[in-house]
C-alpha cells in the first residue's frame, strides 16, 4: 500500500506513442487539425440549432447535445495528448489522471445512450408522425438527457472507482496516451478478474442493450418507410434517419472492433490507433454527417455565416 500511495503522489507516465517519436510529431499536427474541426463544427451547429427557430424541434434538441458531448469528450483528452506529443514530458499528475478517467467513462458511456434516444426520437417520429409533438414533448425530452447523463455518472463512478482501488504496487507506466480504464486496470498487481466481469456487465448494459435498441428502432423505421408510397416520401424519411445511423456505424463499428474481439485480439498500437479514432476523429465527423446531410440545418448555418457577416460589415462602417 505504500509504494501504492508513493505511485500515487507522483502521477503516472504515459507512454503513447513514444517508440514512434516520428510518429508523434504527425500525430501533433493531425490531433490539432481535427481539434479545430470539431470545435468549429460541433460549435456552430449548438448555435445554428439555437438561432434559428426552426430547429428548436426535438432532433435538434439532441443533436445540440451531442455536440455539447463531443466537445466536452475531445477536450478532456487532446489538451493532456497534444502536451506529451509536443515534448519529452509524458506525465500526468494523479488528479489529472483521475479527473481524465472518469470523465472520460463518463461522456463515452453518454455518446452510448444518447444515440440511443436519437434513434427512438427517429422511430417516434418516421412511424408515429401524427403524434410527435406529443409523445417527444419537452418535458420528456429534458427527462430522457437527464436520464442518460444520471445513468452514465453512476456507471463511471462504480467502474473507474473499482479500478483505482486495485493496488498497482509502484507501478505508474501506462501503455496509452490517455488514462483509459483497460490500461489502468492491466497495471494493477492482483487478480483483476472481479473488476474485468464487472466492466463485461456494464459494458452489455450502456453499450450493447443501447446498441439493440437502436436496431429495433431502425427495424420498425425500415418497415414503415417501406409502406410509404410515394417515393419523395421515401427519401425524405431516409434522409431523416441516414445522419444518425452513419454516427451510429461509425461510433459503434470501432468501439465493438475494439472491445468485443475474441481475446482481446487487437495488438496494442492498434488499440491506439482505434482509441485515437472513435475519441477525436469521429466527433470531428459527427458535424459533417449532419449537416451535408440536412437542408434545414444547411439554411441555418448559411444564415448564422449572414448575419455574422452583417455584423462585421455593420461594426466596420461604424467605425469609419
């Protein structure tokens, strides 16, 4: 318990991807790119959905939250990751790794649920259109977002509670360039396993059972759009669901890779590399997805770029 508590002053060195020092410095620069993409994509969609109201439906309601979600995600790690890229100081201290751990369970297990709620927003609204605006009120909805961010809290707080309770021994040398909960867990000096079938039970509940809601959903929606008859109809209502869906592929397609192979099977830079994608590169994504997708919110972030131009050609002529 000593060394323990000795590991524990001191913080924990984050190896990342430092047998690849080339590597590292295009990794600085790509992470940045992709940084800024996500906060000027995911930012301008909370405003466009906020400013127009034409987009203050429930589907908008939740995409502004997954936006909100991608960022908070992104900036709990890129920040950290840029600093031990940049230079030879891979440590973190232990709050920070703390901090970093849970929030990052935290918001990963929300992306779970709320996708999930997306998608009963979909199915409520492509097979029962007559009573949307009734069934996905405000109310339910501030109830649902509640419901996820609760869910997701406690379920971080029991797992990454059980991780760092496990006695490490003097170890702090993390093979990963974040403080994820597998790479904490493999460091531990004891037998792990009643942790490791606890993350497996919680792991079925916020990422598999969210995961099989969503097919159910997507299979009332495909036999509803099939009924329609018109095919504008047809293409309206896939066009509805086809932003989500692709997130929801891209999102769960690399964290099942990932998590869900027999044996664990993927080597360890290549569970970094995968980490790297489903953590930065596809909240980047998630703004291009909805909005080369989306007329409504195409028109809304054509007027937000309108005003901000009046607003700035305003200011100059006051000035001169």
């Amino acid at each position: 318990m000593g060394q323990n508590n000795h590991t524990s002053l001191h913080g924990f060195i984050l190896l990342g991807f430092s047998d690849h020092p080339k590597l590292e410095m295009v990794l600085s620069g790509v992470v940045t790119l992709f940084y800024f993409i996500t906060w000027v994509g995911n930012t301008a969609i909370i405003l466009a959905s906020l400013l127009d109201s034409h987009l203050h439906t429930p589907m908008y309601f939740f995409l502004r939250n997954l936006s909100f979600l991608d960022l908070c995600f992104t900036t709990s790690i890129i920040p950290q990751m840029l600093v031990n890229l940049w230079g030879p100081d891979k440590t973190i201290s232990y709050v920070g790794c703390v901090t970093q751990l849970y929030v990052y369970m935290w918001l990963g297990s929300t992306e779970c649920l709320l996708l999930a709620v997306m998608s009963y927003d979909r199915f409520t609204a492509i097979c029962k259109p007559l009573h949307y605006l009734v069934i996905m009120n405000p109310h339910l909805c501030l109830k649902m977002i509640i419901t996820v961010w609760s869910i997701s809290l406690a379920n971080s707080v029991i797992l990454c509670t059980l991780t760092l309770n496990l006695p490490r021994c003097g170890n702090n040398l993390l093979d990963h360039f974040l403080c994820e909960l597998p790479a904490m867990v493999k460091i531990a000096c004891i037998d792990t396993t009643t942790v490791e079938m606890s993350v497996f039970a919680l792991g079925i509940v916020i990422v598999l059972t969210p995961l099989g809601l969503i097919l159910i959903s997507y299979g009332y929606i495909a036999k509803a759009v099939l009924r329609i008859k018109s095919k504008e109809g047809q293409q309206k209502a896939i066009n509805t669901c086809g932003s989500h869906l692709t997130v929801v592929s891209i999102f769960y397609g690399t964290i099942i890779y990932m998590y869900l192979q027999p044996g664990n099977s993927a080597s360890k830079d290549q569970g970094k590399f995968l980490t790297l994608f489903y953590t930065i590169i596809t909240p980047s994504l998630n703004p291009l997805v909805y909005t080369l997708r989306n007329k409504d919110m195409k028109n809304a972030l054509r007027k937000l770029v309108t005003v901000d131009r009046e607003s700035t050609k305003s200011k100059r002529d006051q000035k001169s």
